[in-house]
C-alpha cells in the first residue's frame, strides 16, 4: 500500500491492469502447458506402442521365414537319405524351392548327416544358384554352379579345407533337440553383418537321428528397417538379446573393436552412446525375466543428463528358442517442444497486449484456452481408445498444426497403410455404430456386412513376388471403393481379405444385387499384372463375397462377420465344385 500511495493516478490505473493481464497471461500459459503435457503424454505413449509393435512385427516376418525354408526343405513326413548322392535331384528339387520361399534373407539352405557328408544350396538370384556337396567324409567339399531349377551342374570347384557339418555350432545344436532352435547370433567375417542359423535335426525311416538342417538368417535387415524409422530428432530404437548384446540399432554400431583389432558384438550396456546405456538398463529393470512375449509397454526413466525420456518395450519369443528386447526411446523434450515453443509464444502476445489493448489480449488467451482445451479432451478421447473423436480445433496458427497433427494421427490409425482405404479399426467402429443406431432409434432399413476374399492371390504372390501382390491389393481396394455408395464402406482386415459395409439396403435381394455388381467388377482382368506382361492382359483373380443382413441374420458384430465368413466359404465351395475344383 506503501508504494501505491506515491503512485501517479495513472500508474494506479494502469498498473492493476497489466498485472492482471500478466496474471492472467501466466495462468493461461500454465493451464495450456499442462492440458499440452496431458495431451502430449497420451499421444507418446500411443506412437511408442505403435512403433514398438511396428518392430515386433517386422522382427516375426523377418524370422518367421526361416521355419517355412526347413519345413520345405524337410518335410515332416519325409525321412534323410541314406545316402545323400542316392537322392541328389530330389534334394536339389526341395532345396531349390526351399530357397524360393523367403529368398531374402533365406537364400541359403542345407543338410549335414551323422556320415560327415553335407548338402547345402546357395541362391545368387533367382536363377542362379550353387550347389556344395560333401559325399566322402576324407575330402572337402564339391562346389557346383548352375542355372535354373534342373538345369546342368558345371564342373565342380574343390575348397581348399575340409568342412566337416558335424564340429558345427548349428550340427550340434539341432543334433540336441527334438524342435527347431536358433544357434547364437554370429559375425559373418567376409560381409561383417550378424547372422544366425535356425536348425532341426531330420532322423532316418526308423525314427532315428539322420542329421541336422539348417538355413542362415542375416540380421542386417533389421538394422536397415529400424534405421528407415520416422523418430524424433533424438529418439532412436533397439533389438538386443536379455544379455544386452545388440542384434539392431537405428543409431551408431552393433559391433566393436575387440583387444585383438577383431570384431566383437557390442553390448549395449558398454556402448559409447549413453542414453542407449541408460535405455537399455531402464527397459532391462523394468522388462524382468518373466514377461511374456508381445505384451508391450511403456515407461518413464531418467536419461544420463536427468532428462526425463520415454520408453516403449516389448520381450520377443518363439518356439525355436529366439529371446529379444525391443525398445523405442525419446527424449521428453522432444514430445514437449512444440508445446513449450506454442506456451512462450502465447507469453509474449500477453506482453504485446499489455501495450495495445487488454481486452483483445484477454480475448486472445482465452480463445487460445479454450482451444486448448478441447484439444486436451480430444487428445484425452484418444487415449481412452476413441480413435474417431472429432478434434473441434480448426486455427491456422501452432494449435491448429498440433490439432492437424492428432487428426492425421487418427487417420493413420483408422486407415490401412498399404491400399489406403479403411482398416480393421475403422469398419468394426463403423458397424458397430451402424449396430447402435439401429437399436437406439429403431431403424427399419436394414444393413449388410460383405466379407469379400480374393481368389488366387497366393499364386499371384508366389509367381510374381509380394510387390506385384501389394499392387493388386491397392487395384482390389480402389475397385471397392469407387464402386459404392458414398453412405458404404470397404476397408482391408489383413492379407487378401476385405470387409464392405453396404450402410441402407431395401432387402436381401438389393444387397444381393450391390454383391453381385462387385464380383463382376473384382472379375475384370487385373491392371497391375497387364503392366508386367502383355500375356497377362486377361488375368483376373476375382473373388467370393458372403454376405450377412442385419438384423435378419445377427444383432451384433461377431455374428455378422461369422455369418458373412460362413456364406462367403460356402460360395467359394459351390464355385469351386462347379468348376471341378472339389
């Protein structure tokens, strides 16, 4: 009161006001920091999530190829040679098509038996191929070139050592269990990239242990995969063993110079860089011995600077003895920076305003407050799984570029990636909806559920490769989708199989009558096969389409699908009768 009382008149006046303007200025920018940080926080732990599932999956196709190569290069039901030149043509015939299953990486396949004899077959290309045969257990192995599946061995080349399959690591490991199972990850010293074996042992017609198979898995891949992320400036990714040896990293080395100039694994909690250090052992802590593959999660930790970063982890395992960690890591402050950027750009309008005129800069922060908020509670719908709230944010300033940041976000999870029309998400939530109004306001239209499934796209893969199969995938959704109502919906659920909601139908037979027009138009020749070869201008795949009608057939969702699915197999029957097929 003191220093009030030799204030001017105008300073009394003026002075309340821009404290006020400041306070308020303060306030707003707290509030709008925290709802930012609540929002932020949700949405990280979302994108973590994503990007470690992301991974996951990467990590299951890149192995799983590995089991289909031994599957096909021994099957089951067939036992080892007695000896291996007795069935040299058959093997190079399976070996062949074993190596044809996952070319990349699986390029390499082969066979020791308890004689020390070898068989393996090595694919440069698609054509071209070398056949390593070891019959005599006194000499090194023959190395045979040739071309095409059966065609003509040249003369054959003999290495300079001998190779016996049984003092292998992969021999010996296959040779000790029943299942298949992985060697330890090893380095390649010609190509220095980490490589390992999965292996099953092959016993003989009486049952008994013959020999061991094996194919060569190159981790590499993984590494190119992670370093093609989109992270943050500073976060970065990881696959290591429990142990902490990196099998991939999106940033810096794998491998290190060991006391011999040799090159050794390196280990993540001995790496230069520190934040994969503290990572590491923040995930190791949280990750435990006991978890159980494909649970991912996300943590907290403090960084090596006392940053606060975020983590998302899963452990992966399989049958064959495989035992990874993956882990997506980011900086706080790198979630955070818009946020705090948009919170000191609010302060300094609140300073300018004190200037010009409170009132605006009053109206101001309290539209920049209430856009705050209801992206706060837009972004709070996210996290609560509500993957189609309506963001209510439309500004052309920071706030709207964080609003249009959630909403494609929203679209990215409801939008399937590769044919870019609707996910598994996007038409379960949208049949559902349809499911609710029809209860709630008793909607005397009915609706129809299409399950649509591709015929011989596993001989279009097989024949002409997965680029070719996603090709015809984005022609098969662009078929669907300009060929409905704007009121319908088609959407992919996974592989060759999509779902259509046909939103009002009269009846059974005007749904039926909107099915068959899409089997016409999913009959016509393919244009991404025309594309690869004048003679496959007349190619069609087509496909069976089986249909379920709400609410004649089913109340809910799992019901109209099932029914769909049933009618769709049984269509798929009575045309494959017709035709000779069963």
């Amino acid at each position: 009161m003191k220093l009030l009382s030799h204030a001017s008149l105008r300073q009394m006046l003026t002075l309340p006001y821009i404290v006020l303007v400041l306070l308020a200025a303060g306030i707003i920018g707290a509030l709008s920091y925290r709802a930012g940080s609540d929002a932020v926080d949700r949405l990280s732990d979302h994108l973590l999530t994503e990007t470690v599932n992301r991974i996951a999956q990467a990590v299951e196709n890149h192995v799983a190829g590995s089991e289909a190569v031994l599957e096909t290069a021994f099957p089951p039901d067939i036992a080892a040679p007695v000896l291996i030149e007795k069935e040299l043509d058959e093997l190079r015939t399976r070996f062949w098509l074993a190596t044809s299953v996952h070319r990349d990486p699986n390029n390499y396949a082969y066979y020791g038996d308890r004689r020390g004899h070898f068989f393996g077959l090595w694919r440069f290309s698609e054509q071209e191929a070398e056949l390593r045969v070891r019959t005599d257990d006194s000499k090194p192995r023959a190395l045979y070139r040739y071309s095409r599946i059966r065609g003509d061995l040249g003369l054959p080349t003999l290495e300079t050592r001998s190779f016996d399959p049984r003092e292998r690591p992969w021999y010996k490991a296959g040779q000790a269990t029943t299942n298949q199972t992985w060697t330890a990850i090893y380095i390649d010293f010609r190509t220095l990239e980490l490589v390992s074996t999965r292996a099953r042992r092959v016993n003989n017609a009486a049952g008994q242990f013959e020999g061991v198979v094996a194919t060569d898995l190159s981790l590499e891949h993984l590494t190119k995969f992670l370093r093609k992320l989109k992270l943050t400036p500073n976060g970065f990714a990881f696959i290591a063993e429990p142990d902490g040896n990196i099998v991939a990293t999106s940033r810096g080395p794998h491998l290190r110079k060991g006391p011999g100039e040799e090159n050794t694994r390196l280990n993540a909690a001995q790496s230069e860089d520190p934040w994969l250090v503290a990572t590491y052992q923040a995930v190791r802590g949280l990750i435990g011995s006991s978890q159980a593959s494909g649970a991912t999660r996300t943590s907290a930790f403090a960084g090596p600077d006392g940053a606060t970063a975020q983590a998302g982890y899963t452990r992966l395992r399989d049958k064959a003895g495989l035992d990874w960690i993956v882990a997506v890591a980011v900086p706080r402050s790198d979630f955070m920076h818009d946020i705090t950027t948009n919170v000191q750009r609010t302060a300094l309008l609140a300073l300018l305003a004190c200037g010009l005129i409170v009132a605006v800069g009053f109206i101001v922060l309290n539209v920049i407050a209430r856009d705050l908020r209801r992206l706060a509670h837009a972004a709070r719908d996210v996290g609560e799984g509500k993957l189609d709230s309506r963001i209510p944010v439309e500004r052309k300033d920071e706030i709207g570029d964080l609003a249009r940041s959630f909403a494609h976000m929203q679209n990215r999870m409801l939008t399937d990636r590769l044919t870019g029309i609707a996910n598994r998400e996007a038409i379960v939530r949208r049949i559902e909806d349809r499911i609710l109004r029809h209860r709630r306001q008793g909607d005397a239209h009915p609706f129809a559920v299409l399950f649509v499934d591709l015929n011989q796209f596993k001989q279009v893969n097989d024949r002409f490769g997965h680029d070719v199969g996603d090709r015809v995938l984005i022609e098969i959704g662009q078929r669907l989708t300009e060929n409905l109502r704007g009121s319908d919906l088609a959407a992919r659920i996974g592989g060759d199989e999509f779902i259509v909601l046909l939103d009002n139908v009269a009846n059974r037979n005007d749904a039926a009558v909107a099915r068959d027009k899409l089997e016409r138009v999913l009959a016509q020749p393919l244009q991404a096969l025309k594309d690869i070869a004048p003679e496959l201008a007349t190619f069609a795949a087509g496909a069976a389409i089986g249909m379920a009608l709400c609410p004649e057939e089913g109340h809910d969702l799992e019901t109209l699908l099932k029914r769909a699915d049933e009618d769709m197999y049984r269509r798929k029957q009575a045309r494959n009768a017709a035709r000779g097929g069963y």
